[in-house]
C-alpha cells in the first residue's frame, strides 16, 4: 500500500530519533593484535569483567526498590588506583534537579514526580567504607587497590522511582527499570569517565559485566529483565521471586508489570523472543512488532554474528519513545494505541543489541559509532525485507541528511560528541541520518557483500569489548586500504567525498 510506503520512511526517521544506547568494554585485548612479532615481555592482562549480585524488593505501591548489590570488581585499570566510581543513574531525578532545558521536556511534564537513590551503606572489602554521591556519580576512596587485585564491594540502598516519560520511571500497569542498578564507570586512557546524565542522545559507557539479580514482587505481578528468569518462587508472604543469571552484557533492565501484560512468546534458535503488552492494547500491532523483532534479529545473526543471549525481550512502556538495554527494549505506547503498522523502531533498536550491547562504544564521545550503525543496519534490514519501500526510503534519507551546512559550519559532525548538539534535530540529522548515508555510500562503492563482511569482522574483534571510531576505521582500512581511513575521517568531519580505492 502507498500509505505503507511513507508510514515506514516516517517510522524509519522516527526510531531514529528515539533510540539511544549504552555502551561498554572489555577487550580481551592484546590476543588480537595478530600480526605483533614481538615477544611479550609480561603476560597481556586479560580484562575480568565486573561481577553484580543484587537482591531487591519492589513494593509497588510505594515505587521503591530496596535491596543490596554485591560487586566483585577486578582492577583492570593497568594501575593501582586509591579510588573506583559508579553511575547511579536514578539520582538524575532527585527533587530539585532543574530539568527544565536540553531535551528534558520529552521527559519531564507535569504529572512529573521525583524519584532518587538513597545509598545507606557501602562496604568495602567487609569493612564499612566511606563513599560520597556527586550527581549521578558514586565516588568510593580504597586505601590501595592494586593492578589486578579484586575487591568486593556491597552496597545496601533503596530508590524511589521517579514518575516521568523516560527510562526509569512507571505508571498504572508498569514499573520500568533502565539504568537503575549502579554500574562501573569506565577506565580508558582518559582516566575513569563520569560523564553526567545528559538530555540529549544516550549518554552511557560501561563494560560487559556478569549479573545476577533476585527481585521479589507482589504475587500477581510479573517480570522481565535483560537476563531469562526462571520460574518464580513463591514466598511465604504471597509474594514472588525471580532470579536470573546473565554474563557479559553492559547494563541490566527490568520491568515489573501487572496481570494486565501478555505476551507473544517464539523461540528462535537458542533464543526466545518475548513481546510483551498490554492486554487492552491493540494486540495486532503487538503481533507485527514481535514478528519484525523475530525476523531482524535472525537477519542480524546471520549478518554481523550470532545473537548469544537466551531471550531477547520487545516490552510496552510509558518511556516516550522506543530505547535499547542489553537482550530487552522499550516501545513506546504511542505505537500500539495508534493501531498503525510500526516497525520501524523495534528494528533499530534490536540493530543495538550488535552496535551498542555486543559491541560497546561511548555513546557520549562518539553516539555516531552505534547510532549510524543501528541506522544504516535497520535500513538494509528494510529494504531486503520491505523492497518495495526501497525508493521511499532513500528519498527520506536524501531529504533528511540536506541542509547539514549550518551545524557543520559551527563545527559541528557526524563525529561530534552528544554535548556539542544543542537539538535533536541536528543530532538526528547528523549522527543517525548523515551517519547511515556515509555507511550507504561506501556500501555503493565496495559492494554489500564486502560491507558485511567487514562489518561481520568489527562484530567479531570487539564482541563484548569497546571499540572507538578509530578501531572501526582500522577494520575497513585494513581490508580496503588507506582510502577507507580518508573517507571515513574527511565524513566524520563534515566533508562528504567519494570513497576511492
Ligand atoms: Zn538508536
């Protein structure tokens, strides 16, 4: 239907706008440095990923969280350190916090209520440890953390959810739960990396770590999260509890609904696919959105590498738009209650579970590297699956990526970082569409069987590690030589040449 060709073009640059990511690292490094003749002089340090064990109670009510988190951290830093740092997210949304400017507006409204984390106790190492919160940062001094030791840590601490349109938050049915359970701030070359919470785009950096989270709910609740839980166990008091174990992912999302959610259920491979909705919601949309999120996660596997996670979660919340966690995203009701075919956005969020979840970036520093991606991914997964929309979507493209003179005259890029946005126009613009378009013209150029394999190659080398900008120029530069690591700089930087062998 012609409607359906402009439908999908339009949904294609909507989930553009919406989707964010996260991002994370854990290279096991030096092992792929193939072509290094030179001896080693000390054993390459193998990064150990960060191990979280938490327990929660969720009384629904009240929306609030109270619980423990055990961590074992590992010091992969390549030095001793006298201090390690957290991102407690949910802080962002503490009373007082002005969240009146940026793109907080798609958030924050009037019906708004502040939620915040309480961190009760930290204890380090068995003894109760000082510790302080700036923002949404958790900073713990150690007296000496050395190179390679591992150190446990176990915080006692209840959240309040915050009533809002974005990642953490709830409403009648739902309670939703991104970015809630504190994470380990990355350490790169710039030292530890606590960015704040920002607006704009999706403003992570974390490396894989392994979790294992208990949560106990009424009993007529149920969950679902980033891992696959078990059957519940019932609890004295009526209540539930659902543990689930998952190893090397970058965050872990949960939401906790009511009896009000069904779901679709397939199982794919080793991977079952969940999409779980409303029951007064239009269960037809509900059907196509799973059964597009089943087809591009098999087309994305046998693309770029093997989805290795046990379920794969598609769930309805108030969030106002569609946002990707490892092996679960969000979709916006907006999608369901306008009874539209919609596809668009569980496509590009499921291209971030390989540009975002498997393989990780900062997303403040360089969003381009996962959300051109997931853009140029969706697209390609489109037009092989929907071709008769194929015309429609290149003229979207075409459309959305012209007049980028201005920003780019400011100095502003494909390849700036979130903070230097001031829309998400010019975000949208530049780092989705524009982004998408030099992945598309090289394409054009070397030919899609060439792209995906290389493409293939970038998954390979950093699965559950962080890569940069310069270690995806790298792979293409490898195989097609210095002309890649022109294109691909001059792009990124506001020029827009031909590729050339
Ligand atoms: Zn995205």
């Amino acid at each position: 239907m012609k409607k359906g060709i402009w439908l999908t073009a339009i949904l294609i640059a909507l989930a553009v706008l919406l989707s964010g990511c996260k991002e994370n690292n854990s290279k096991e490094t030096a092992g792929s440095n193939k072509s290094e003749n030179k001896a080693p002089i000390v054993e390459a340090e193998k990064f150990v990923p960060t191990v979280y064990d938490s327990t929660i109670t969720v009384n629904v009510e009240e929306k609030t969280l109270t619980g423990t988190l055990k961590v074992k951290s590992t010091n992969n830093t390549g030095k001793n350190q006298d201090k390690i740092y957290f991102h407690v997210y949910p802080n962002q949304f503490r009373e007082g916090v002005d969240l009146i400017g940026g793109f907080w507006r798609k958030i924050i409204d009037e019906n708004s209520v502040p939620g915040a984390m309480e961190m009760t106790e930290v204890q380090v190492n068995g003894n109760r440890g000082n510790f302080e919160i700036k923002e949404t940062v958790l900073e713990i001094p150690l007296e000496k953390w050395k190179k390679g030791e591992t150190i446990d840590l176990n915080f006692k601490f209840t959240m309040k959810v915050p009533k809002n349109n974005g990642r953490f938050a709830y409403d009648d049915n739902a309670i939703w739960l991104g970015n809630w359970i504190p994470i380990q701030a990355v350490y790169d070359e710039a030292g530890w990396v606590t960015d704040p919470y920002l607006s704009m785009g999706d403003p992570f950096y974390s490396q894989v770590g392994h979790y294992t989270v208990k949560v106990t709910v009424p009993g007529t609740y149920q969950i679902t999260s980033t891992g696959k839980e078990g059957e519940a166990i019932k609890e004295q008091d009526g209540s539930k509890s659902y543990t689930t174990t998952i190893e090397n992912v970058r965050d872990f999302a949960m939401v906790i609904m009511d009896q009000n959610y069904e779901k679709f259920s397939d199982q794919i491979g080793e991977t079952t696919v969940n999409t779980w909705y409303l029951a007064s919601d239009s269960q037809e949309a509900a059907k196509q959105n799973h059964e597009a999120g089943i087809k591009a996660l098999s087309y994305f596997s046998e693309v770029y590498g093997r989805y290795p996670y046990p379920e794969y979660d598609i769930v309805w919340t108030g969030m106002f738009t569609a946002m990707e966690f490892p092996g679960l995203i969000y979709l916006p009701k907006n999608i369901l209650e306008s009874n539209e075919t919609e596809i668009g956005s569980v496509v590009h969020e499921t291209a971030h579970q390989w540009w975002y979840g498997m393989v990780g970036n900062n997303e403040v520093k360089e969003p381009w590297l996962d959300e051109a991606l997931a853009t140029y991914a969706s697209t390609r997964f489109m037009l092989e699956e929907f071709p008769e929309n194929g015309a429609a979507i290149f003229e979207m493209r075409k459309q959305m990526t012209e007049g980028t003179e201005r920003d780019e005259k400011k100095g502003i890029f494909i390849g700036s970082p979130v903070d230097k946005f001031t829309s998400i126009g010019s975000y949208s613009q530049l780092v989705y569409q524009k982004g998408a378009l030099m992945l598309e013209n090289l394409e054009k150029e070397i030919g899609k069987e060439k792209m995906d394999q290389l493409l293939h190659t970038y998954f390979k080398e950093y699965q559950f590690d962080v890569a940069t900008s310069s270690d995806f120029i790298s792979v293409f530069t490898e195989e097609l030589g210095p002309g890649a690591k022109e294109y691909f700089e001059a792009w990124l930087t506001g020029k827009e040449p031909e590729f050339r062998q």
